[in-house]
C-alpha cells in the first residue's frame, strides 16, 4: 500500500502544478502593476486572507458533513491535544513567503523559480535527517536529474546576464535562498504533523497558517502603511490610469489560485511527504518559467526562455514523474514495531526452547508417590 502513496498524490500533485502556475503568474501581474509600495506588502495580506477563509470553509464543511452523517471525526476525538510543533507553521510560512515576494521583485520569477529548487536536496535532508525517511537508488537518482536540469537552468541565466553585461543582484539570491530554506523546514513540519497522529487536519493547518498570517499583517499594516497612506498608497495608484475591472479580476484569480494550491499542497504532503511536494514544487517552477515567457518576455528579458531552459524544463518534469513513480519513502520508526515483535518473539521461543521438560521415569515415581500418599 505503502508503494501506491505517491502514485495516488499524482492527481494531487498535478492539480497542485496548474493552481500554483495560475497563482504565480497572477502574482507577478500583481507586483508589476504597483498599486501600491512593495514595502506595503499588498500580495501577503491577500494571500493569508485567502488561506483563512477558504480553510474555515473547510472546517466547516467537514463538520456539517461529520454531523449530517451521525458520526464523530478522528479530529474532534483528538480534540485538545495541540500539537506544540504546529506553532512553527506560521513562523516558517510567514517567513518564507515574505521572502519570496522580496526576491520575486528583485529577480524576476524565472530565476527566482530555479533557485527554489535547491528546496528538493533540502527536503530530501531533512527528511533523511529528521523523520529517518530512506531513499531507494531510484528516488535519489530522480532527485539528482531534477537537480541537474535546474543547474542547466542556472547557468542559462548566468550566460545571459554575462552576455547583457548585467549583474545578478546577490542580495536578491540570499533572500530566495532563505526563502527557499524556511519553506524546507514548514515542509517538514507539515510531513510531521501528516503522520503523526496530531489534532490538526491539513485545513486546520492551513487556517493556522492563514489567521496568524493575516494578524501579522494587520499588524505591520497599522504600524508601517498607515503611517504614510499617501506616499504607500495614493502616490502608487494615482501615478497613472487604471482599469478597476481587470485588477479585481487578477486579485481575486491570484487569491482563488492560492487558496486550491494549499489545498492541493496538503494533499501532496499527505500521500507522499515533503520531497514530492518539493518536487512538484519544481515542475511547477518549469510551467511558471514557460508561461512567463509567453506573457513577459516582451516586456522583460529576464522572463524570456532560451533553448537551455527548455532542454532544463524536460529533466525537472522528468525527474518529478520519476521520483513520483518510484514508491513512498521508507521510515526507520515504522519497522522499529516489528523488529521489536521479532526479538520478542524470538526470545519467547528460547525461552520455551530452554525449559526443562519431565523424563517418563519420573513422572513414573510421581504418580507412585501421590498414589501411596
């Protein structure tokens, strides 16, 4: 059963790839229209609103259906049992994605998407290290084609930067790759909470993550935005004309995308750990830097793809397929119950082995003595 995990999260996983195409690409729009200041943080006060509504949504549904069905969900019998490890969720999450927006403007999404790929080798890591996760040859050699097609990616951007006589902004690189390092820890928080046998659902998960997200926002809002609404605010959407139709219809495709991706997110995570997420993680990187092209190109060089992209767009995708075909990572504490059973067992058996049993002779002179008694 085990062996079929990850090959039950591929519709997971696809469907987590197209949402978090959608979702990059609206955010990109998004971050290029400057409605406001960058230093605002407009993206991440949308996204943690969008992850708070659509999991109490989900809350709520599962425990009307839970209640019209007559029956008592796994989550409301573990009820009061919090898991302390929950709390680095939103610390991790917030972190991260503040981060990546921050590199996303400094980068371009293209470059930006190929580093995050270095969150695959870090999943697989922590995973090795912590959850005692072990790989077969073929995992770990779909995870080092996955590694080499986002090298060839990489040393694309690079050629074209030299060749532009542009420099890669380094401060840019360091902040996607903290980014890129807090999401590999959220990642193996989520692995964790998945299966071990905690109180929070993959929404309740999510609603935590949303709500201490969005109460940092709100925060830092009244502390930094509101305190100069007309250079943050007014100055930014008063600078040119604006269609008020065509940035609520990119706002809300950017806040319905996010919040499916979550979803699709937690799924993944469920059937098949952290490494695949990170995988598909990857590929949706590919389709990001493939649509980028088609869209931005024109208007930025540095969303255009070259033919080495491309060649690196077919290792990631097939790397992913790989890893996601190859079976579920093994844990070490899931065979400690039964190496334990064995050694009873075994012990049991010499023991019975080592019991001295009665000869015929003197079960003989037994019987003789308790019938002269």
């Amino acid at each position: 059963m085990a062996r079929d995990a990850p090959k039950s999260a591929i519709p997971a996983m696809c469907a987590h790839v197209a949402f978090g195409v959608c979702y990059f690409l609206t955010a990109q729009r998004v971050l290029d229209a400057r409605l406001v200041s960058p230093e605002a943080q407009p993206l991440t006060g949308m996204i943690y609103a969008s992850d708070a509504a659509s999991a109490s949504a989900g809350v709520l549904m599962a425990r009307l259906r839970a209640r019209r069905d007559g029956r008592v969900t796994a989550t409301a019998r573990r009820a009061g049992k919090f898991p302390r490890a929950a709390l680095l969720l939103p610390v991790f999450d917030l972190f991260g994605l503040t981060c990546a927006f921050e590199a996303m403007r400094a980068l371009g999404g293209p470059l930006y998407q190929t580093i995050s790929g270095l969150l695959i080798p870090l999943s697989a890591l922590l995973s090795k290290v912590v959850l005692k996760r072990t790989f077969t040859k073929g995992q770990i050699g779909a995870i080092a084609v996955v590694i080499c097609g986002l090298a060839v990616k990489a040393k694309d951007v690079a050629d074209e930067a030299a060749r532009r006589g542009t420099a890669i902004d380094a401060r840019g690189i360091l902040i996607a790759n903290a980014a890129t390092v807090s999401y590999g820890f959220r990642g193996l928080v989520m692995e964790y909470l998945s299966a071990s046998k905690s109180s929070l659902s993959g929404n309740a998960q999510t609603m935590l993550m949303g709500t201490c997200g969005l109460a940092a926002f709100a925060i830092y809002t009244l502390a930094r935005t509101a305190r100069d609404m007309d250079g943050m605010v007014w100055a930014y959407y008063n600078a040119s004309p604006r269609d008020v139709s065509s940035i609520l219809k990119v706002h809300l495709g950017n806040m319905l995308s996010r919040a499916f991706m979550v979803k699709m997110m937690m799924a993944v995570v469920a059937r098949a750990g952290a490494t695949q997420l990170a995988l598909s993680n990857a590929i949706r990187s590919v389709g990001v830097i493939a649509f980028s092209h088609v869209l931005f190109c024109s208007d930025d060089a540095r969303q255009c793809l070259s033919y080495n992209g491309a060649i690196s767009a077919v290792m990631v995708v097939t790397g992913g397929l790989a890893y996601a075909m190859s079976g579920k990572p093994k844990t070490a504490a899931a065979a400690a119950p039964k190496t334990a059973r064995a050694r009873k067992t075994t012990v049991a058996v010499a023991r019975a082995d080592a019991k001295p049993t009665a000869s015929p002779s003197s079960t003989v002179r037994r019987r003789s003595a308790r019938r002269g008694s």
